[in-house]
C-alpha cells in the first residue's frame, strides 16, 4: 500500500482486526514484516491441496475461488473481493491444505504473513485471537447446522443453506456448476419437486439456471428465505 493510514484503513475492515485500535494496527504495520505480492488477471494463486503456511490478505482486486468435490461432478465458484482474508480456517489444524483453486479475475495485490509471525501477533494481541477463533469456530459449527439443514426443511431451505454454507458473506457471482441430476440425487429428492424449487427461486429473482449451471444472483434474498436466524 501507499502509506500507512491505507494500510490501517485496509486491515480494519477485515474481521481478524475488528476491535483492534489505530494505535496497536499502526504499531503492527511497523513491527511486522509483511510480503505482497501482485497477480494479473487469470493467473492462479493458490492450487487445491497446496500446504497453507501464510495468512493471505486480499488488498485489491478480486479473485475467484473453485471448489470441486472428490467425484469432480458438483462445483462451486464464488468471487471474493478486496479487502478480504484467504482461507484463515485452514492456517491451523489436521488439514493445512487449501481446499480450493484461487485465480485472480483482475490486477489483485496480496499481503501475506508466515504462520509463526501470526502466531506472534496473537499472542500480542488477544483480540485478533479472539477474531480468528470466532471464524474458525463458526465455519465449524457449519458442518454441523448443513447435516441438519439436508435432512429437513424443504428443497428450497435445503439448497439455500448448504450455497450459504459454502460461500463466504460478501461473495459475489456465486455459481453451482453441475448437472441437475447429480444435484437432485444429492438432495435425495425428485427431479419435479427439485425443478419446482429452482423455477420458484428463479422466479423470485434469486437465482437463474440451465441444466449445467445454478447462479446466485442476490445471496442475500437466498439467505432470507431460511426459517432460522444465522449470522452467516
């Protein structure tokens, strides 16, 4: 970044900063040796199953995320926009692999940290400890809330929760890619009663499909239409 009130101005819009004052995130910005790195439009940044040593921050630009299941039949591309963190949920724990393929979709600019600096950070400031193990713990109880949310609720719900679930709150131009018949049989429900779903949705404006393609044209109408309340 140009100067350091840019920088400020970039990491407390991220929820890892939140509550974190001027002061602590100035003296951060000097302490700490940051790397950026800058991506032209379509080159890749990050693989599927590449080992996560750095904690990501997305400065400028957006980048596109895809994720695929082990059978390769259902796909999910989401579009994530500055400032932004790249899969911080995956930094710790059993699994440290990215689980999706990162691309830029114009000029992007990264600033990265190692782990062992993130760590000496947290342990510097419990707030951006207390941030971090809030996004994790809240994309794990997502496991859990999905199991649920595909064993009731009606097609509709059940699509709409397991998007959310799988796509980040600010996303844009989020598409499921896939053929309708691996979809419904995923759902274990009907083709009829699946397509009356999607032509209510579409209807609404929150979706349009082809027979290959659902996309999400407004996550946040989608996010409405659950009978539960959730922070996402």
């Amino acid at each position: 970044m140009d100067s350091m009130d840019s920088m400020y101005d970039v990491l407390l819009q991220l929820p890892l900063f939140q509550g974190v004052s001027r002061a602590k995130i100035s003296e951060l910005i000097e302490k700490t040796k940051f790397h950026f790195l800058k991506y032209k439009s379509g080159e890749q940044i990050v693989s599927k199953g590449e080992e996560c040593t750095h904690l990501k921050f997305l400065i400028s630009g957006c980048v596109r995320s895809e994720m695929v299941n082990k059978s390769g039949k259902i796909r999910v591309s989401e579009v994530l926009c500055a400032p932004n963190v790249l899969s911080p949920n995956h930094l710790f724990g059993r699994n440290t692999n990215y689980p999706s393929d990162l691309y830029a979709v114009e000029e992007t600019g990264i600033m990265q940290i190692d782990k062992q600096t993130f760590i000496r950070i947290m342990q510097d400031e419990s707030i951006i400890l207390i941030n971090l193990l809030n996004i994790i713990s809240r994309r794990s109880q997502k496991s859990v809330e999905t199991f649920l949310a595909l064993s009731s609720g009606n097609v509709k719900e059940r699509l709409a929760f397991w998007v959310l679930c799988f796509t980040q709150r600010k996303s844009i131009d989020v598409r499921v890619i896939c053929k309708q018949k691996d979809l419904y049989t995923f759902f274990g429900v009907q083709r009829s009663v699946f397509m009356n779903a999607l032509n209510e949705l579409k209807e609404d404006g929150i979706i349009d499909y082809s027979t290959h393609e659902i996309t999400i044209l407004d996550r946040e109408k989608l996010k409405a239409i659950l009978t539960t309340d959730d922070d996402d």
